[in-house]
C-alpha cells in the first residue's frame, strides 16, 4: 500500500507542477491557483510516505511516478483548459 500511496503522489505532484508550468505560461490563473492547493496536498502525503520507503518497489515507485506525471501533464492540459475556458 506504501508503493502505491508513493506512486500516485510522485504522479501528482510531477503532473500537476506540469499542470501548474503550462497554466503559468499560458495565462490561465484560476488553474493555476487551484494547482498550488493540489500540488501542498500531495507534497504532504509524499512527506508523510517517502521516510518509509525500505523497499527497492517503493523506490522505483517514487521514480516511475515523474515521467509518467509529466507526460500526463502535457497530454491533458489542452483538454482541461478547453473545458476550463470555454
């Protein structure tokens, strides 16, 4: 459960500080703002998961987590400001 709990955070965090880099430069506030709450919230659970990080799963986990945040970041971000800001 720790595994996952790391993974889906390391998602989150990647993907929404994507989400967060995309709104910046593309002048979308609102996104942005609702971001920065999403982003401290997962940060937290991170913080509250990574010190029991003893297996090697929980480390590729946690490493895993980035790309596949990111790449979700920059494939949805168009969608979500579309229907955002129609």
């Amino acid at each position: 459960m720790t595994e996952f709990l790391i993974f889906i955070s390391a998602v989150g965090i990647v993907f929404f500080l994507g989400l967060q880099s995309l709104s910046v430069n593309s002048g979308h506030k609102i996104l942005a703002a609702v971001n920065s709450l999403v982003i401290g919230t997962l940060n937290l659970i991170l913080l509250k998961s990574v010190p029991n990080i003893e297996t090697w799963q929980a480390t590729i986990a946690y490493l895993v987590g980035g790309p596949v945040g990111i790449t979700l970041a920059i494939y949805l971000h168009p969608k979500i400001a579309r229907i955002l800001y129609k």
